[in-house]
C-alpha cells in the first residue's frame, strides 16, 4: 500500500505576525484533514520567523516567535540569519528555551566545534511504516559569526557527510536549507541522495517547486503569504515521488486564540518598549533628500563607537523624527529599525572622494534599497562627520573641495572610515564594497547605538554645524 507524506512548510516570515493567524489555521485544519485520510504530516519553518523591526520580537528577543511557532504546531525548524545575527549569543542560546519543536541545524556551533544545546544536527522522524531524515542548514556568514561567539561551517561537505551515514537508514531525506536558491541547485547537483529541499533565504516562491534530477526544491516566498505544501509519495517498491504547491495564508480564517495571544504580546511590546532612553532639548527631523543635523549625528555615531576619522551614514537610515522630549525604545526601534551594524574600513582618498562625489548624485540619493538588512525605501543624502565638503551642483554636480578636519583630502593618503555593514554587501557604491581591511562591529545596531549617543550633549549641539557647503559654480 502506498504511504503519502504531506510537508507543510513557511520561510522568511519576518515577523509578519499578521499572517501568522491565518497561518495557524491553515496547518491545523489540513494536518486533521489528512491525518484522518491516514496520511503522515510535517510541519516545518525554514528560518527568519523571527525580524527585530517588529516590538513583539525586539520587546521579547524572539520569545514571541518561539511561542508563535509553538501554538501553530510546527515539529521541526532550523535558523535563518535573523535568528542567527541580529540576536547576541547569549539571546540566541536562550530563544528556543520554551519551544515544543526541534531546531535542526548542522553548521553553527560553539568554538571547538561543540553542538549549541538548543540544536541537534539532524533529526530522524520515525512515523510507524515511514523513516523521515532532516537535516537543517544556515547560511555561514562565517567572519560575522565568529564576532559573536559562533563558529560557522560551510554547509555543503557536513550535508554530503550526513546524508552518506543516514541515507540507508531512511525511506526520505529532506534537507531544511536557509541558504537561497543559488545554493539549492547547487547542492541538488552536487550532493547525491536529496529527495526534497526546502528552502529559504532569497524570498523566491516555487508555485510548483523546482526539480532538479531526483531533487524536488520547494521555497514558499515571503512574510507568510504563502504556506508551501509538498506531496511525497512512497510506492510498495519504495520508489519516490514528489509534487509541489503553495496555499495562500489569507484563504484560511485566522485562529481566533493566536489573534488573542497576538493582541495581548502587542500590549506587552509597548509597556516593555515604552522605557525611556534620552530626553532631547529639540527635535531632531528626518529628510532624506537633504543634510540633516540628525543624518549627521548618525554619521557622527558611527564614527564615535568605531573610533574611526570618518563617518558617513545615508539618510534613508533614518525613518521617524526624534524629540523634542522623551524618546523612547519604540521611539528608535521605529526610527532604526534595521538590523544594519557599524563597520570601518580602510579608504584612500581617492576613494573617498569618489564615493562622496557619488553620494551627491540624484540617481544615488533617490535610490531604492532592498534587502543587506536594510529597512527603509531610498538610500537618502549621505550625512558626514570629520569632514567639511564643498560641492556644485550645475553643470552636473561634483564635489570641490574635501577637508577631513582641518586638513584638504590628501588624494594618495589612507583614511580609516566608519560606515554601515550594508554598503559592504551591495554594488551602490563599488569603493566602499572593495575597501581594504573591513572591520565589522557586532552586535550592537544602529538604534542601540543611538541611545548611548543621544546621552552625549556635546556630540548632539555638535551636529547643527553644516558638514556639506553648496559653492559657487560660476
């Protein structure tokens, strides 16, 4: 007689916690559905449930996800960066203290190469007439994780290995993989013994999954529009096969205890979220289409936390006006809600005067940025401090002039910069992302910078004096 295993998997939620209801429903109803019908169910998620621009996660470090994933009835799961990132090691040893799942993951692990205790590196579900192997994997970030106490491995030869040892012992091998879909061909290629992966990561929907030889790669896009549901099908030889669907979340109705739940961790988000961290003289106003006393403020953080001569930091950064009065953790978790860190690198100046003659360019200020953590919608006027800059905009515009402090910018000397992480990912400014001897500054973010900033009266007046000068062109 046939077996038939249903998989219902989500990724990338990003703690979208709107669909979540909906959600719920749907892996409720359906698991009751077929198990009825004598049909076995898995329940997977595949990493970055969890995002920090949300309150109930930023509030409660992901403890909210956790609990989320534990009333929606998921069994197994492995970590996406956001999980693995943006939380300091010691919020990530103690995210997963409550859950009633399994996380899988086989390449991050404690320094001497030791298991993190909230993980195991594979998993075998042993239904009664059905041997199940899952294996789970992250994508490495491998000189990131070590700033945080981690020891990342690249996952390809650990999956070869486990699937070599286990293959034999199993009727399915699904390997749990937030590591893109580039990454997943590449494995269903390279790594013989696949029957499914699932996948995360790069956000892409699969509506029919992907085959690859003998591998079926499914990946169910983002913030739980989608829930993915993969179909195997064991004959009475053991032969395999496999097909692929996605459900859309809002045909489900929400379940009415998680909007409960939801509503409740809201109101627990703002209390905890309310505590005060400055108290600002004036307001300090966002706009990202011109220098800003708050985009120079910025720049002027990143400069002081790295101890670097330099800061630039790009307006867009910035999303919500600060003060006059109170501000808040909601406040800057609104304003920053990125998960973007410092880094400095080395610049010649040169370099720098490219990327500051770049920066003024209308294309580049009006820029539309997706993902690298970044949070907002256009990259903005590029706020400066340790430098004074004059600039013309007609004929075309060009910089003039650069003094870093009181000196002009010596063309063939080393500068060290501070600027964000985000920079060093993506192509918007070429010199940045090939800078010499990048150094990453973990795990405080760009709003947990602000608030010890915001306590320095003198660096706040400070940032009222203009850094960029509009010159004569004629």
């Amino acid at each position: 007689m046939a077996r038939i295993l249903h998989i219902l998997h989500t990724n990338d939620l990003h703690s979208q916690f709107a669909s979540m209801p909906q959600i719920a429903t749907c892996l409720r109803e359906l698991r009751q559905r077929w198990e009825l019908q004598g049909e076995q169910v898995l329940t997977v998620d595949i990493g970055d449930h969890l995002d920090r621009m949300s309150t109930k996660t930023e509030a409660t470090w992901g403890k909210t996800n956790v609990e989320v994933l534990n009333r929606s009835g998921y069994q197994y799961v492995t970590i996406g960066n956001n999980e693995g990132l943006t939380l300091p090691k010691e919020k990530l040893d103690e995210l997963y203290t409550d859950a009633q799942f399994t996380v899988i993951l086989n390449n991050l692990h404690e320094p001497g190469d030791k298991q993190p205790g909230w993980a195991v590196p594979y998993a075998i579900h042993d239904f009664a007439d059905l041997k199940v192997a899952l294996l789970g994997t992250t994508v490495s970030f491998a000189p990131f994780y070590q700033l945080l106490g981690w020891q990342a491995e690249e996952p390809f030869a650990i999956l070869a290995q486990q699937i070599a040892a286990l293959r034999d012992q199993v009727d399915v091998m699904i390997v749990l993989s937030h590591l893109g879909l580039r990454s997943d061909r590449e494995m269903a290629e390279r790594i013989p013994g696949i029957d499914l992966i699932l996948g995360a990561h790069t956000h892409h929907l699969l509506q029919q999954g992907e085959r690859i030889g003998e591998t079926l790669i499914a990946q169910a896009g983002r913030s739980g529009e989608y829930v993915g549901h993969v179909t195997l099908h064991i004959d009475d030889n053991g032969k395999l096969s496999s097909a692929a669907q996605v459900l859309r979340s809002a045909d489900f109705q929400p379940d009415p205890q998680m909007v409960q739940y939801l509503e409740q961790e809201h109101l627990r988000a703002d209390q905890l979220l309310a505590a005060e961290v400055a108290v600002l003289p004036f307001a300090l106003k966002v706009d990202w289409r011109r220098e800003t006393p708050f985009g120079s403020f910025l720049a002027a953080c990143l400069r002081h936390w790295t101890k670097a001569e330099i800061g630039l930091a790009n307006g867009g950064l910035l999303l919500q006006d600060l003060g006059p009065g109170s501000v808040t953790r909601k406040d800057l978790l609104t304003c920053a809600p990125h998960p973007i860190n410092p880094c400095t690198v080395k610049l010649t100046g040169e370099q720098l005067w490219r990327v500051l003659n770049q920066a003024i360019l209308p294309d580049t200020v009006n820029k539309e940025l997706r993902g690298f953590g970044f949070r907002g919608k256009i990259n903005g006027w590029m706020g400066i401090d340790g430098l004074h800059v004059k600039y013309v905009l007609q004929p075309e515009p060009a910089i003039v002039e650069v003094r870093v402090g009181e000196e002009l910018l010596r063309k063939d000397r080393i500068y060290r910069v501070a600027t964000v992480d985000m920079y060093l990912m993506n192509m918007l400014f070429p010199e940045l992302m090939g800078a010499s001897e990048p150094q990453f500054f973990l795990p405080e973010v760009l709003r947990e910078i602000l608030a010890v900033c915001l306590q320095d009266g003198a660096m706040l007046s400070g940032c009222f004096t203009p850094r960029w000068e509009l010159a004569s062109s004629g």
